[in-house]
C-alpha cells in the first residue's frame, strides 16, 4: 500500500531556482536549527505547511491539536521576530532569511501577529513550568510571528551529520524500488540499547521495512550528542539488521519535548517520509515527570483520522530468569528479577564511566560510545 502525504494531496516543494534574494533589503537571521525546519517545509516533510503558520491556525493548533481545516498538526511551525523587525517585514511584504549571513531563502508575508507565551506554552506542554525545556524556549520567543509561504533557493551544506538525510520524495522511491508495502517508522533521540534493538526487531516481524529516523537537531543537556547517536546506530545497522529490510535515514529538526503533542507530530512527519505504521515507544518525547508514562499512547485516539497506525508495544525488559528481553504479556516473573532499560540509564551509566554488560548494549555500540571523550549535550 502506498499512503498519502499529510492532507492527501501532494507533497509540498518549497524549492526555487529564483535569484531574487539578491535584490532583498530586509533581511531576517535565523538560527541553524530553524534553517533546518525551513528546509523540512520546503522538503516536504511538514506538509501540507507551505511556511509559517498564520494566527488563525496557530490559535487552533494550541487550542485543538488541529489547523484551523480540522487537519491533525499538533505542533507550530513559526517564526519569532521583535516588534521592530515586524514592522520592517510588514513593510516590505517579502524578506530574505539568512542563517550565518547567508541569504538561503525567502518568506513571503501574509500576516503578522502576537502571541500569550505561557498560555500557548501550557496548551502545547501540558504545563507552563519554565523548567521544562519547551515552555523555557517558548518564554523565551520574541513578541511577533510572521506567517506566509517560504521558497528555498540555497540547500544547507552537506556535512558528516546529513550523509544519511534523505528527503520524502527520495524515501518513497526508496520504499518502492524496495518493494515494501508496509513500512515501521521509528524516532529515536538516544543511542540504541538492546531493548530497542528487540522492539523493532519484533515489528519487523510484522511489516516489510523498517525505517529507522533517528532526530538529529538540538536537544537538551545531558542528551547524547548527535554524532554520537549517528555512529552508534550506523554501526549497530551494519552488524545487526538484515541489509534488505531496514532503512536509516536521519530527520534534521529539534526535540521539542511536549511529550503526547510530539508523539502526533513524530507520526505525521514518518507519514509524510511513506511509512504506513510508526512506533510509539514508553514516554515517547518526555522529559523528567511531565507525562504519563503512556500517555503519548493515549494521545493516538483522539486522532482516528491521522492514516498512519500506531504501533504501542509494552515496556520490553530484560529477564534475569528468562535469560531473555521479555515484557509483561509474554514473561511471567516479578520486578525482582526484571533490569529495566532506558536512555536516561544508559547515559548515567556511560557518565559515570561504566561500560554497559552485552545483555544491554551491542560491545561493538559500547566502545564506539566510550570513545568519545565528550558523548553528551552540554
């Protein structure tokens, strides 16, 4: 089967040839990490967005999880100016984006409007404490948004982090050439342990590919550097999954940490890759307590409409009476005997020097992990 694009139209393709960035005088600084957003839109990976949310839609994401057409869009995709450089972008109705000095796009302007920080960030989070990573961010935005379509006329360079980036139209002839109907999509922001491995190995029992995507893009400190999260699962591909039945390609964006909201958004950007089915791990985009342990599984029923299915495995643990990774429907034994694994484990466990026991992570994964002298966000 072959699923639609996000929206059932086409992919979106934001690319230009157009030299008319040029002539622009206004121009507008973006961070690297927004860069990379600006290319998913124009990439299609955002579709159906075309650019910058404008206020009706982005006060129906907050308020509803949904555009203002009903569609599912759970996360917004803006652009924070002060109120000086509003007024400046008003004026000219088209502005050149820059990142690093370079002019690399453009942004037509359709509307430009305000927003409440915490109330949206409330909303978005779950919460408006300036702890969580997210609502810091979102306090931390500048006053205005500017809303209309983006054209890219300038690709980020390529670099060792985007040897694997591969855009939605590229995986979908990938997945067709391959031949696979059904396709698992899985979002990682850690380094794979076993426990992982075990999991999508088991949902590629399932389905005929498996497309592993881990996020590349900023995080928070103490997260594994993405270098880090590349190497490892490139070297865990290559000597432990069939070479025709997974795919690893990576998705260039930030982690946001809005827990169930980003469990949806993750879904919908696989969708838009052509997968047909998405994992939805333990606390799937969490951070600290915020969320329920399942609670972005419980997110997936208010979306019935979203196309690509969820797939909700139990925690899987190791079993030291098993002898084997196990989980609560198929392992009969008590937490005693249980070694429960996560990426807030395995992070303690490599800063504080120890090398985790094979049982738990891949001896080929271990050491390229340890000899980073560095491995985390700081």
């Amino acid at each position: 089967m072959t699923i639609s694009p996000h929206g059932g139209g086409k992919l979106v393709s934001r690319l230009s040839n157009s030299s008319s960035l040029d002539g622009m005088t206004t121009v507008i600084e973006v961070s690297h990490d927004l860069r990379n957003d600006i290319e998913n839109i124009a990439d299609g990976v955002f579709s159906p967005l075309e650019g910058f949310v404008g206020k009706e839609d982005f006060e129906s994401i907050v308020r509803t999880g949904r555009l203002k057409s009903g569609l599912a869009w759970t996360v917004p995709i803006v652009l924070d100016v002060d109120e000086e450089t509003a007024a400046k972008a008003r004026q000219a109705g088209e502005v050149a984006l820059a990142a690093a000095g370079e002019k690399f796009a453009s942004l037509k302007i359709e509307e430009v409007y305000t927003f409440d920080r915490l109330a949206s960030a409330r909303a978005i989070y779950g919460t408006d404490d300036l702890k969580h990573p997210g609502v810091d961010k979102m306090a931390r935005m500048k006053s205005h948004l500017l809303a209309g379509k983006i054209e890219v006329t300038k690709r980020i360079p390529q670099s060792p982090l985007r040897k694997y980036r591969l855009t939605p139209a590229q995986t979908r002839a990938e997945f067709a050439a391959k031949g696979w109907k059904t396709i698992v999509g899985f979002q990682t922001r850690n380094v794979p342990h076993v426990a992982h491995e075990m999991l999508q190995k088991a949902a590629l029992n399932l389905y005929d590919g498996l497309f592993v995507n881990p996020l590349i893009g900023k995080k928070k400190q103490g997260d594994f550097k993405d270098e880090v999260i590349l190497s490892a699962y490139e070297t865990l591909i290559e000597n432990y999954y069939p070479r025709d039945r997974a795919m690893f390609v990576t998705l260039h964006t930030e982690m946001r940490y809005a827990g169930p909201r980003e469990a949806i958004h993750h879904a919908i950007m696989r969708k838009n890759f052509g997968c047909t089915h998405f994992i939805v791990g333990r606390d799937h985009a969490g951070v600290g307590s915020y969320y329920h342990p399942f609670a972005a599984h419980e997110i997936f029923k208010d979306y019935p409409d979203l196309e690509i299915q969820p797939v909700f495995f139990p925690a899987f643990y190791y079993c030291k009476k098993c002898l084997a990774y196990a989980n609560e429907r198929n392992c009969p034994h008590g937490p005693e005997v249980r070694e429960e694994l996560s990426g807030t484990k395995m992070r303690k466990m490599v800063s504080s020097g120890e090398i985790p026991a094979e049982h738990l992570m891949r001896p080929e994964v271990s050491k390229l992990i340890v000899s980073f002298k560095e491995p985390f966000v700081s």
